[in-house]
C-alpha cells in the first residue's frame, strides 16, 4: 500500500504542474487590466508601468510562468496586485477558517447522513423513510444561500438563540491562533467560553452547506444498503441466526460504505470550491471569500493559488478515499 | 486515549449542542465600539499610495491633514492647521500648527512632519497626489518655522482648501526609521504613523479592521473608545444586522435596502443628496458619436423620466456639475426628451437615417445600469438605431477607457466627488489631460481644457463662478455625455448614535471621533 500511496503522490506533481499551466494562460488571455484597477482611478500611465514591472507583468509570459512555477517549490506564490500581500500568506490566512467551516459541515453530513441511510434502508417506505426522503429532494433543490438567508431569518432573527453571521463577536478577541480552528484553538487554549462562541457561529453555516451532502450520503447510504441487504451472505447470516444489529453494524455497514465514500470525498472539492456563497451570506471570512474578491479585480495570482490549494486538498482527499476503501473492503487490492 | 461508551457519547454530544445554544455575546455590552459595515476591503494603509473610500476612512480617523473638512455645504476646518493665510496672488499659504496635536508615539506633530509629508507624496505621484498635479511639487512645502509651514504654489488654485483634507502628515521619524528601499511603501502598507485620534487596532484583511482610540487623544470630543470596520458582503446580512445592534452604520444600501429597513424600530435612514453623478458618456472620438449631431439627436431622445423613475431616491442631473454645488447654474439649457429636436439633429448629422447599431456597457451586476441601457435601447429604437448591450466587470472597463479603439460607443459611469469644489468634476471628467481614464476616455476639446484651467486658478468666486457657467454651456453644447441622475446618498445609522452631521464630500468616510454612543 505504501508504493501506491507514493506512487499516487508523484502523479500529484504533473497534474498541478498541469494545472498551474492552464490557469496561468486562461487567467493572462482575459481581457482586461489588473494592473491599471490597482493602480486606482487617477495613476498616471507611468506608474501603472512601474506597477506591471514591479509585479514581473511585463515579462514574456512563458518567463513569467517560469518564475511562478520555481517560486512555487519555495513557498513563493506570488503576489496579490490588489492587496499587495504574498498569496501563500493570505491562503494561510483565509484557510483555516473555510476548512474549518467544510470539515464542520461534512461532520453533520456524515454523522447524521450515514444512520439515517442505514434506517431508512432497514425501515424502507416507513414514516421515516417517507420523511427523510422530503427532507434529501428539499436538501439537494435548495441553493444553499437560500437555505443560509432561511436559517439567519429563523434562528438569528426571529428566535434569537444563535449568532446571525461571522466566526466570533465583532468587538471580542477570538482564542490565541495555533491551527486558525477556532474552536480547536479553543480547546487548546481551554478556553470553554470562546469554544461555545465558536461553535455557535460555526452551527448555522456548518448546517446550511451541510444539508445537500448529507441528503445525497444518505440517499446513497439508503441505495447501496438495500443492494447489500439483498445479498446472499445476508441472508445467510440470517438463516445463521446472527442478531440483525450484529448483520447491520458489522457486514452490512462496511460495504455498503465503499460507494458512499466516494460521494464523502467528492463532497469535500464540493464544498471548498463551493464555500463561495455560503462565506458570503454568512459573513465567514474565508477562502471563497478572498477568492471572489481575487476574481472580481481579476487578480492572477490569488485565483490560481486558490485554485492550486483546492486541487490539492481535493487530490489528497481522492487519495485518502481511495486508500479508505481498502478498510472498508479488505477485497481491494493497492497495485 | 479517551473512550467513551454510548450514553457517554450521546451526553456530551447533547452538552456541547446546548452550550453552543446558550447565550453568546455576554461581552459586548456596554463598551463605546462603533461598528461600520461596508462592502470594501481596506488593502494598504498608506496614506500617500491608496485611494478608495475605505482607505479614506481609515486615513480621516488614524491620520491627520491640515485642514479637515465639514458640514453641509462643506466647508474647510483647522485639522493640524490651527490657522492659515495666503498671499494676495495666491501663490503662498501659510499655515501655523496645532500645538496640542501629537503622533501615536506621543512626539509633536511639527512643520518638519508636514514638509516631509507633502514631499513624499508628491515624490510616489500615488494616491491623492493626482489633486494637486501642476500646482506643488517635492519642493513646495517648506517648514519657515518649528510649527509654521509655507506652501509655494506653482500657479494660483482655488481649490487648495478642498484638496488638503486628503494630504496626511506622517510621522516623519518613525517612517525614516522603516523606510527600506520603497520610501517606506512595504512598511506602510500594513503599519500607521499617524497622528489620528485612533490608532490601529486588529487587522484581518478582507473580515475587519479596528481602531483604537490614542489615550490622552489630542481631538477633543466624543466618547467612542474604538471603531471596527467590518466587511459584510451581503446586503441581507448587513440589514440584520443592523437590525439586530450590530452595527451602527450600514454604509453600502441600494434604494430596495432603504425600503426594507424604513420600519425597523432604532434604525435612522440617512438619504442626503450628494456630489456623486452618473452619466452616460459617449464616443467622441472614434465612430458614429463623433457626429455631434448624432450625440445631440441622442441626447434629446434619451428618456429622461423613466431613467428618473428607475433611479429609486434621485433627481435628474442638470449639465456637468452635480447640483448644489458651487458653480453649478440651475438655468442652464439642458436637454430633455423631445422626440422633434431629437430627428431634427439626426436629420443635420451623416447617418441621417439610422439603420446602424451602437455598443453599450454597464457595469455587471448594477441592476439600475442595466435598466438605463435598457431605456438607452429604447430610446434609440425611435431614431431606427440599434443598440449591443454588454455588462463587463471592472477591470474590462478601466482596459475599455485606455483608447477611441477601444471604447465602447456609450457606456456608464458613477463619479463621487473626491473633494468639495467643481474643479474635481470637471477636471478628471472633462479635461483632456484625463485621456485614458475611466472618468474621461476621449473627451478633449482645447476650449474647455481652458475654462477648466482658467478656473482652478481663479481666486475671485464671481469670476470663478463666470468661469464654471461657460464650462458647462460649452460642454452641455458639445454633448459629450447623457447628464443622467444624482442618487441619493443612502445608508443607515442606529439611533443611539450622536452628534453625527453629513457632509456631501466623502459622505461614507465619516470622522468617528466627533461621534458618540449614547
């Protein structure tokens, strides 16, 4: 197993390299002009030149790539002509706080999607079933900042038992930074109150991007647990007299899991690439956010780190999934 | 490792779900912190580099100017200048500091910092520098004594007093102590030396930014102990908010936030008219709107009611100038829809039957755009002209404005006013030296440039005011632009906000240390 997970890792490097590649000429064959936004509405055409040589924009564009790419390896992404800050810092920056958000969400998605696909599958045309099932259509239709806009109005405004937007109050410091998790920072710090805080801020977002995944896990959940309960080993382990919860948990669960892990990983590039609108309502200061803003001033190098960022988490997870798999059915061979 | 069985589980589960539920902002009662939403990043703090209005705002309330500027109608007040003069010809000024007045670090603010200031500032030719081109240079401001500075102007400017709001003094020695190899850019970027009542406070780009009120401040007023700036993009969340006591001013609102809020019981809607116009300018340079015909054929057939009524809170434009301001004559000549004079002109021009299409751009995402172009293809229906609407986003159309080749036909535009004088307007929207920018792309014609120049440079107000009369006869003539509307200033405050006054210059970069919480 060893080999293929380094075998996978090397592969990581000509697809970024790749990546990185067709996002620079997308990004340097739009119209428009960074430089000249930058430089503000009265900058005198030199100045806007000492800007684009100050930003390397006045290279040829292979050099230029050139440049990024080697800068790459040394932790230097590039520079924002809008914020004048290094990229890698600012994804440093913004990171956390989306991972935060994603890991939160796919928490609930897995933890509540997972039992309610297994009882659903057991309970099959039951009240539950025939709920859940509304719940998953109402889940996968609602766009999410539809659903984030519902919640705020039901729990922030009307019955104000949660905050209405942001990771933790305006005028309080949040816990001292160690992983940019609040509320792991929280525990660290064994700061019980800000951990409270954290999770409060954390709840209505986490639920609002959490609710189409966990649909999709548990409908899939739902499916692939009646094709394994209609397998003959279940049924001999039934003739066998195993208790049914002993069937579930132990055989039935494992695999029907392998096609829902897959879902599970591809949720996660789901959810980075599409914490956009949900950032956005809920005033989360995060990466989708510092994206947009990257996209909407057409800032090259924000949008391409971004995008690398994302890639690699998403490659990374494909590869955890795929050596999950291997857990949960011991039939998968790593070749 | 920690193991748990399942009732174990399930209780800490259920308790940590009920703690999340409980109360949580049991901190936030009682403290003076003013909060501010917007919609706008403020990415560099230097003084002398960045422009935007979040900047501004940051610049008015860390750092101080000369002269401050306040009321309604604006008016020049002492900031560090306690006092000025100026020479008969109004080529010197002379100004006498604050003594009163100190830097973060506690030191005095003396006439070295101001000199210092100025000629970095006109040294980078970054941030407001642009105000001033061709009036001072590095070597215009001199400190004639420990707290007097004398300005030598290269030619008489009128406009000096509304311009020097947005020239900020540093601390000299602090800068000199960072200045690295870029004149102090790298450092200033994310650090303050100002003299301002606040100093700074926490950072986190693109979430907020706090300010700190100096202890011992110098200002004397108000009791607000700190300010945040916090960036909220959606208009729904910053409504709430709002609503909720969040925040105390809600600066970027459309018409259809104003209504929403009208009833929510402790928010104050402010909707002032303001210096901030849009237009709709045209080609004059290259293709069919060269015709001035053509451009006054359009100007007389634009519908100039239903732009008015898609504008929400508004009033038409009447010429160049905002109204209200000084200079601005409520008696010009100006065009209104008549479908008559409309054909008559196209008749006069070279595409006296029409039969062509034009392009129009608005900028994406502006729904009151959007509609004006709309009315725009209308409008042009009736004079058997087609129209190409193209939305673009904003960096296409600062690359748009660079040249006659690529500029769109027609296009539309917002312009605030930077400072409370006619000059500004006129300068950067129809001065030919503006070419190229997004204000003025192409329209140039040497006897405007001229009443401009003669006017900026004109200290008698009657005289200025001839000046400005002529400007916009000759320009309202030429019909370089649609005059369309003037829309309400709109944002929104808590009611436990006092002693706040608006002013029509910078209306959303309010100076928060003259405010209090009650």
């Amino acid at each position: 197993m060893l080999l293929f997970v380094l075998r996978r890792l090397v592969l990581v490097v000509p697809i970024l390299i790749g990546l990185t590649l067709l996002l620079f000429v997308v990004a340097r064959l739009l119209p428009g002009d960074p430089v000249g936004l930058a430089a503000g509405p009265n900058a005198t055409p030199e100045l806007i030149a000492s800007l684009r040589q100050e930003f390397g924009l006045d290279q040829p564009l292979p050099i230029q790539y050139w440049t990024y790419l080697t800068g790459l390896v040394t932790g230097d992404w590039g520079m924002s002509v809008f914020t004048r800050r290094p990229v890698f810092e600012d994804v440093l920056t913004y990171l956390p706080a989306t991972l935060e958000l994603v890991f939160a969400a796919l928490i609930i998605a897995v933890v509540v999607g997972i039992p309610l696909g297994l009882l659903t599958a057991v309970y099959r045309n039951g009240v539950l079933d025939y709920a859940t099932r509304t719940l998953a259509l109402g889940g996968i239709a609602m766009p999410r900042f539809f659903l984030g806009l519902l919640l705020q109005l039901a729990f922030a405004a009307w019955l104000d038992i949660l905050p209405l937007s942001g990771r933790y109050p305006l005028i309080e410091i949040p816990p001292e930074t160690v992983t940019g998790f609040y509320t792991v920072d929280a525990l660290i710090a064994g700061d019980w109150y800000a951990l409270r805080i954290a999770l409060a801020h954390l709840a209505l977002p986490a639920i609002a991007m959490a609710l189409s995944p966990l649909a999709t896990i548990m409908r899939m959940m739902r499916a692939s647990t009646i094709e394994v309960l209609q397998q003959d080993y279940v049924m001999t382990e039934r003739a066998l007299g195993l208790s049914n919860r002993l069937i579930l948990f132990k055989y039935v669960l494992k695999n029907a899991m392998t096609s829902t892990l897959t879902v599970i990983g591809l949720y996660v590039s789901w959810m980075l690439g599409g914490t956009v609108l949900v950032e956005t309502v809920f005033d989360w200061p995060g990466l989708g956010l510092y994206a947009t803003q990257a996209i909407l001033t057409q800032d090259f190098m924000p949008v391409i780190g971004v995008t690398l960022v994302i890639a690699i988490i998403y490659l990374f997870t494909m590869l955890v999934v795929d050596v999950l798999y291997g857990v949960f059915n011991p039939k998968v061979r790593y070749a | 490792m920690l193991k748990l069985n399942k009732r174990q589980f399930l209780i800490g589960a259920a308790g940590l779900t009920a703690a999340a539920a409980m109360p949580w902002s049991a901190g936030a009662a009682g403290r003076k912190i003013m909060v501010f939403a917007s919609t706008v990043d403020i990415p560099n703090f230097d003084p002398h580099v960045a422009t935007g209005y979040a900047p501004q705002w940051l610049f008015r309330n860390t750092y101080d100017a000369l002269v401050r500027v306040v009321g309604n109608p604006p008016e020049p007040a002492p900031g560090l200048a306690k006092s000025w003069s100026h020479s008969e010809d109004g080529l010197t000024y002379t100004f006498e500091l604050d003594e009163n007045a100190k830097f973060h670090d506690g030191s005095p603010v003396t006439a070295k910092d101001v000199e210092y200031s100025f000629a970095r500032l006109l040294r980078l030719q970054k941030g407001p520098a642009w105000m001033v081109e061709g009036i001072l240079d590095e070597t215009s401001v001199k400190a004639s004594g420990e707290m007097t500075v004398t300005m030598s102007l290269k030619k008489p400017f009128a406009p000096l007093l509304s311009v020097l709001p947005w020239m900020f003094v540093v601390n000299s020695t602090l800068v000199e102590e960072n200045l690295g190899s870029d004149d102090g850019q790298g450092w200033l970027l994310a650090n303050v030396a100002g003299s301002g009542a606040f100093k700074m406070g926490r950072a986190r780009p693109g979430d907020l930014y706090q300010l700190v009120r100096v202890e011992d401040d110098w200002h004397k007023g108000g009791n607000i102990e700190g300010a945040i700036w916090k960036i909220v993009r959606e208009a729904a969340t910053t409504r709430m908010m709002l609503q909720r006591g969040e925040v105390h001013f809600a600066l970027d609102l459309f018409a259809e936030d104003m209504d929403a809020i009208k009833d929510i019981p402790g928010v104050a809607r402010i909707m002032e008219p303001d210096y901030r116009s849009f237009s709709i300018k045209m080609n004059t340079a290259k293709g069919p709107l060269a015709d001035k015909n053509l451009r006054k054929a359009i100007s007389y057939a634009y519908n100039y009611q239903s732009m008015l009524d898609a504008a929400g809170p508004a009033e038409l434009m009447s010429g160049p100038l905002p109204t209200g301001m000084f200079g601005h004559d409520p008696d010009l000549a100006i065009y209104r829809q008549d479908m008559a004079k409309a054909k008559e002109y196209l008749a006069q021009s070279e595409h006296k039957d029409g039969g062509f299409t034009l392009t129009m751009m608005h900028a994406a995402g502006y729904e009151n755009q959007r509609r004006w172009c709309m009315i725009m293809l209308e409008s042009l229906k009736a004079l058997n002209i087609g129209l190409d609407i193209r939305p673009m986003v904003w960096p296409d159309i600062v690359a748009m404005a660079r040249s006659p080749e690529t500029m769109t036909d027609l296009y539309s535009i917002f312009q605030s006013a930077n400072y409370a004088d006619p000059d500004n307007t006129a300068f950067a929207g129809y001065h030919s030296s503006r070419n190229g920018q997004w204000q003025n792309p192409v329209y140039s014609n040497p006897e405007v440039d001229k009443l401009i120049e003669d006017a900026r440079a004109e200290g008698d107000p009657a005289k200025r005011a001839t000046l400005y009369r002529k400007f916009q006869e000759v320009v309202i003539d030429d019909a370089p632009d649609i005059f369309g509307v003037l829309e309400l200033r709109k944002f929104a405050m808590r009611d436990n906000v006092q002693d706040y006054a608006f002013c029509p210059v910078a209306a959303n970069t309010m100076e928060v240390w003259p405010l209090s919480l009650a």
